[in-house]
C-alpha cells in the first residue's frame, strides 16, 4: 500500500480534507462562457442550492466549476469531484462517478479510483445526509449524459 | 405549576428514548397514553363507520365523534357547530381559501405577512392568481413582529381578506390577533388567522380574537396525524363551498345534477373521515385543557427564558429572536451550516430543525435564509436545557465533519 493510501485510511485526515475542501473550496465560482453546460441542483429536502458548470469537449471534461449555498458535505464532495474528474476522459470520468455512488450506496466500490472522496464512505449511515453527498456528482452525471446524446 | 415529572410518564415516547432530547415540537408533538389508547380503542373495541350504522358500536363512534367536536369547541371558545375536521391545517387553509372564493372579484387585495408559512401562503397565491388578486404583505420589525400601527398603515379599503399566524413558525412571534381583527372589520375585510403554533401552547379564544375563520393542527397539540380543524363563524361557513363533494355531505341529489348539501359544518366533511384520528383529537384535546393551557403557557415561557439565557452566554452560537418571550428559539452556530450543526447536535441524541422551516421567504426580514430550530413544549425539562447547552458549545466544524468518522 502506498503512502498516501494509508494516509486515506486515517479518519483525521479524512476529516481536515473535508474541512478544508468546505473552507477552500476548489474551482469555486462559475464563468461565462456558452460552451460550458451548466445544471442547477436544489435539494427539496434541505437548503443545498447549488449550480455545478462543465465544459465538456472532444470525449474530454476539460473543466468543472461550482458555485452556490450548500452545507460541509455537499460542498467539499463536490469541490473534491471537481479535482478528480478535470482533465478525465468522458469514460474515465463516469468510471469514477459510479464507483463514487457504488461508495454512497454502500456497495462494493475499488477506493484507489476515488482518491481523497472515500472522505464520504460513511455518508451511507446517515441517510439524510446521502443527498448532500452526491448534489454535485449527479449534477455532473447529468451533464455527462446530456454530451452524449448530443455527441 | 405542572408537574412535570408526572407528565413526562403518560408519553411512552419519552419512556422509551430516555436519552433523546426532542425540541422538535413545532414540527410535531409526542402524544400521551390516553391519547394512543383512545385511538388504539376504536381498532381493538369499537371499529365502525359514523353517521350511518344502526347497531350499538356504531351509535358509540357517532356520540365519540360528536364529543370530540364538542372537546376541540371548547378548547378554542367556540361552538361544536362552528368546527369542521379536516386533515391537517394545510387542508383547513385550503377549504378556507377555497370558501372565500366566491366573496372576492377582481382586483381585491389580500394580505399577508412574509413570515407565514407556505400553507399560510401558497393557497392564497393560487387564489390570487386565478380571479387576478393583488398579493400585499404586512410590514414587520427584524424579528417578525406585526405592529398593531405597522397593519393599520398596510390596510385600505381594497382589502378583502387577511391571513396571519397567530404565533409564526420559526420565530415565534405572537401577532397582535385580537387588533389586527378589529381594524380589518372596521374596512369589511375577512381575517383567516393559523393557529397551529398557538393552540398547543397558550389558551385561544377564537371569540375574544374576533377571527372569522382559523386553523390548526391536532398532531402539533398531543393529538394523533392526519386531523386538521377548521373554525369558523357560523354565518361564514354556510356562505362558503366545500372543497370535496360527496358522501356524508350531502342531504339529497337528483338525476338533474340538482344538490342539496347538510348544513356546515357537516357540508366540508366529505367521505369516511378518520375517525380514530378525530376522537384521539378530542382526547388530546381534553388532555391539554386538564392540564391547563394557562398553565402550560406560564411553564414553557419559564422554561424558554431558561434556556435563552443559557444558551445566549454561548461564544459560538449566534440567536435570531433573543427578545421574543416565546415560541422557538433559533440559531445558527457561528460560521457553521445549518444542517451541519443539526447534524452534530443528532450525533448528541438531540432533535431540531434545520433550514428554513418553510418560510421561504423570511429571509428577506431576518437576513438569513437558514437556521436552527429549538421548539419546546410543556414535557421539556431544564435539565434537558442543561444538556442542550453542553452539547451546542461542543457545535465547531470539526464536530461536525466529525460525525461521519
């Protein structure tokens, strides 16, 4: 197992990425470029607002952003699904999506494939948090489909 | 005073979570013994249809269910005639909405404040967008207060209709009622008042507050799920129209479409109306008055101030209606999500609400579009106040990220 694995199994660490992705977090704020798809999440159940953008390309997530209101786990799930999935081939980037739900649902899951989002592997115990947990990444989802219809 | 250690034994839920500490009330209330018994009864004892059987038990659940009308009458100062039952208070708001349709036209204004909640709200939007209403709002101060000076500014001629909550539900601001009535009736205007974070606190007096229509729910007040009541002036309530046709309501119909409707309040209570939810109404109802409203008003105002004191003196928490006297308290911990912080309260055994409670639109008056919600009742002890307190110093970031390690 290499290091940085086994600093992925130490809840502490888990825990100040996901403080950290909520307080700092990545590719925050949303441009104005029409190339970018764009997807609205509002939760019904609780307050999470928020508006992930992407600018798929040539079988490519070029780049993802977010923007909006939303509680520690919906921010820092999506702000990490942002780092993991730029610069991923479509494929590789909807691999990664479904092994990050397979993680939600608790179900088998390879966790080397989503890096520091097995943070949220015990989202699943807390079912009325598993809505914030996955707000972005089904955004994302969403936006991955609608390029290959399109495509 | 009450006892309250003799109260918290008739609720089997606090006998069964020992540990739980529920300030959840304003979203519903646990319920005593003789409350579930009187329901579990009618299963067990004395199931049957009402208003149409001929046999002994039927006879019973008639005089049971006419009993509970006279019950929730009482509760509120009116007559068993003036109460119909309905499903819940959103139900009630509706049919109420619905039965004012006919004494408004086109370009009438209705009022309305923006702490309501969403049933205090939507229905009336509706009606106004469908028979071209103007929606106006009542001015209030930074915790939601109604000003008896602020309504009279908001009133004119054009207003038809008035829809406030006696005591709103996030922050517990109790309305000047009894006023805003009066000068609503001096312009010939309707006032339709939400009582359902009032009757299960505070002795109500439909009469004395002059309202013509007002609504609450009874899982709220100790009663079971799924009953709602709708009170209102005798004269009114024959004016209005039903929202639901059928059995039950009826005295006669023709093959010419031609029919006759029973008088109200029978006339709104369409099909087979539950039955055990409505006798377990009149027995909560029954409850609460044994107990005192007074008395249960004087308690939960000295157990709020308790624990607003203590939890005032708390760096991290941040309280949004610090000078109301009753009703919830809410906060937010300082730099921290709502839902977050209720999450790490859970995590502590402790129920609250969190978000924006269905006033969508309080936002713009508070200046903040999410909190947390404490909402005590009379079974609340200091005790849990203490430990309440103890816990929300502990409300942090990490705590919170904590619960799900």
């Amino acid at each position: 197992m290499s290091n940085v694995n086994s600093l992925l199994n130490d809840p502490a660490i888990l825990r100040e990425l996901i403080m950290d992705h909520y307080q700092y977090p990545h590719h925050h704020g949303l441009v104005e470029d029409e190339n970018y798809a764009s997807v609205h999440m509002a939760s019904d159940s609780c307050i999470d607002d928020i508006t992930v953008q992407s600018l798929i390309r040539d079988g490519k997530v070029e780049d993802i952003r977010f923007d909006g209101v939303a509680c520690t786990i919906s921010t820092a799930s999506t702000s990490m699904m942002t780092d993991l999935l730029r610069g991923k081939s479509v494929e590789e980037a909807q691999a990664i999506i479904d092994t990050y739900f397979a993680m939600i649902e608790a179900k088998e899951y390879d966790p080397d494939v989503l890096e520091e989002a097995v943070a949220f592997q015990n989202v699943y115990k807390q079912a009325n948090r598993i809505k914030c947990a996955t707000i972005g990444w089904k955004a994302m989802d969403q936006m991955i489909a609608e390029s290959e219809n399109k495509g | 005073m009450i006892d309250v250690s003799r109260i918290r034994n008739d609720f089997p839920m606090i006998r069964n979570n020992p540990d739980l500490i529920y300030f959840d009330n304003g979203a519903t209330s646990f319920k005593p013994q003789c409350v579930i018994d009187a329901v579990m009864d009618f299963y067990t004892v004395h199931t049957s249809n009402v208003h149409r059987g001929d046999y002994a038990i039927a006879a019973q659940n008639d005089r049971l269910y006419d009993e509970a009308r006279k019950s929730v009458a009482k509760l509120i100062g009116a007559e068993a005639k003036e109460i119909v039952f309905t499903h819940n208070i959103t139900a009630s708001i509706n049919q109420a909405v619905y039965g004012l349709r006919n004494l408004v036209k086109a370009g009438d204004t209705i009022l309305v404040s923006e702490a309501e909640h969403a049933s205090n709200l939507l229905p009336w939007f509706r009606l106004a967008k469908e028979k071209d209403l103007k929606i106006e709002y009542i001015p209030l101060d930074a915790e939601a207060n109604m000003t008896v000076e602020g309504f009279r500014s908001a009133m004119h001629e054009g207003v038809k209709i008035v829809a406030a909550a006696q005591v709103t539900n996030v922050l517990g601001s109790v309305q000047p009622v009894r006023e805003i009535t009066e000068i609503a009736h001096s312009y010939g205007a309707v006032v339709f008042c939400d009582g359902a974070q009032a009757v299960p606190h505070m002795k109500v007096d439909v009469k004395e507050l002059g309202v013509d229509l007002y609504g609450f729910s009874a899982h709220k007040m100790c009663g079971p799920s799924g009953v709602g009541v709708l009170y209102g002036r005798y004269d009114l309530l024959q004016q209005m129209d039903p929202v639901f046709m059928g059995g039950d309501m009826n005295a006669r119909f023709h093959k010419d479409t031609t029919v006759l409707l029973k008088e109200a309040p029978v006339k709104f209570e369409a099909g087979t109306p539950n039955i055990e939810g409505i006798i377990g109404t009149g027995r909560a109802a029954e409850y609460l008055m044994e107990i005192g409203l007074d008395n249960i008003h004087a308690y939960e105002k000295e157990l709020r101030a308790y624990f607003m004191e203590k939890l005032s003196q708390l760096d991290n928490i941040e309280i949004y209606n610090p000078d109301n006297v009753y009703g919830p308290i809410d906060f937010n911990a300082k730099g921290l999500f709502a839902q977050d912080a209720a999450g790490y309260l859970a995590s502590r055994n402790i129920a609250v609400r969190s978000g924006n409670h269905c006033a969508k639109i309080l936002h713009n008056v508070i200046g903040t579009d999410q909190t947390i919600r404490a909402s005590l009742y009379f079974y609340n002890t200091k005790e849990e106040c203490d430990r309440f307190v103890e816990a929300a110093k502990d409300i942090t970031l990490e705590n919170a990220v904590g619960i799900f390690f």
